[in-house]
C-alpha cells in the first residue's frame, strides 16, 4: 500500500510542476507581443521577419508571435497583414472608406499607361521593346515615366542584348497599391475572362503568364550601372505616343 501511494504521490506532482512551467512561458508571451505590437505600430513601412527579431529577445518566436497578434487584430479596425513577406498595419478593408479623402489620391492613368503596367506585371523582367512587341504600338518615354514616377515599376537591370536595353519589373508599391501579398496573386486567365477584362473568344493556345517574384537577376539579365537611374530621371519626355487618338500618357 505504501508503494501505490508513493506513485501516485510522483504521478500527480510531476503535472504540477509542468503547468508551472507552461505557466512562466504563457506569461513572457504578452510582453514580447507589446514589444512586437509597438516596433509595428512605430514604424513608417512595412517590416520583415528579420528586422523584427533584432529588437526581441532571441529566443522568441517572430513567426508565431506575427501569427497571434494578427489573430488578435483580425476583427479590429486595423488589421496586421503581410506585403511581399512584410509586416504593417492596415485599416481594415471594410473601413477603408473611413479615410478615403485623407488618404486616396486619385491619379488617373491612360490607357498606354494601363497597357504597359499589366505588361510589365505580367511579363517582367521586360524591356521596352518587349513591350512595344506585346502592345503592337510604339510606347513612349513619357508612359514610362509615368509609371516609375508612380513607383510602381522600377529599372531592374540590363538585356544582355545589342544596345543592353534596361529591363523593368514591379515594386513593393506596386504589391501595395492593389492590395496583393505576391505578383502570384495577380488574376489568372480565368479570372480576366470572368471580370470581362480578356474577351472570351481568344486565339487557340492564348494563355496568361504566371509572374515571379523573385528579385534575382536572370541569366540574360546584367546589373545597373552607376547613374542608369538618373539618366532615366533627367531624359527629356518625347512627344507622347499616339497623337492622333488624342490619348494622354500623364496621369
């Protein structure tokens, strides 16, 4: 009898003694969300996984701590959400319209402008003649400007090709503006059809290219050079494209 009782003395102490440690964990949890919830709120732009952790203590876990404060937030008026693998608070989109005149600013593209965006999403990393190929018109250097004056695009590198054109590709801001975690997100073949932006009559084998996001360089692809930026920023804008439609390449 006393050996059934000494078990059973170990058995219902040894919980014990892991709640209590269970316990102690849970507790340093609400302290290392504060902090997590303050760098996030504190900061002008999104932050990754790996600015994050510098600032909490080593042992935490950044990815289940993002995980449960995005929780926590998920039926508040501001949500925690993630763009291009990083971390920023949002109004939440059914209150969006709260601060629509505070912070919407209308610019409104041509339809050049719209063209060559959808291309360069779709297709990066892309030149201008590529885009010219896929558009069946010239594009001038005004759309382009437009664009990277926008943010939305950005030079990327150089085609390994005679002339080394530059190639173009999407930004952060790009992911931003339309509310997309990844260049994946962006709508399909079928999704066009359906929303009526693709006719439903399409050539035999049309299909919709998938986007990469990554910011790697390709094989024909060479780094920019010193200064490519700023010869983009000071070129002089030609006349813009299509005269005769009377079609605006500003925004």
């Amino acid at each position: 009898m006393a050996t059934n009782l000494a078990t059973k003395h170990v058995e219902d102490t040894t919980p014990s003694h892991e709640t209590a440690e269970s316990t102690s964990e849970t507790a340093a949890r609400p302290e290392e969300l504060r902090l997590l919830e303050a760098m996030l709120f504190a900061s002008t732009e999104p932050l990754d996984v790996a600015s994050l952790a510098k600032r909490l203590p080593e042992d935490a876990d950044v990815k289940a701590l993002l995980e449960q404060l995005q929780a926590d937030y998920a039926m508040r008026g501001v949500n925690l959400v993630r763009v291009a693998n990083k971390w920023t608070f949002r109004t939440a989109a059914d209150l969006s319209w709260l601060m629509t005149r505070e912070s919407t600013e209308t610019r409104r593209l041509s339809r050049a402008a719209i063209e060559t965006l959808a291309i360069i999403a779709y297709h990066q990393p892309v030149t201008r003649a590529e885009i010219e190929e896929i558009r069946g018109v010239i594009t001038s250097k005004g759309t382009l400007d437009v664009l990277l004056e926008t943010g939305w695009i950005r030079p990327r590198g150089r085609r390994k090709t005679p002339g080394r054109p530059l190639t173009f590709g999407t930004t952060e801001a790009f992911l931003s503006q339309f509310s997309l975690e990844q260049l994946g997100d962006l709508p399909g073949l079928d999704e066009l059809k359906g929303s009526g932006l693709l006719d439903t009559r399409l050539p035999t084998g049309f299909s919709v290219p998938s986007p990469s996001d990554d910011p790697a360089l390709r094989d024909d692809e060479e780094p920019l050079e010193s200064g490519d930026e700023l010869q983009l920023t000071l070129a002089p804008i030609p006349d813009p494209e299509e005269p005769n439609s009377g079609e605006s390449t500003g925004a």
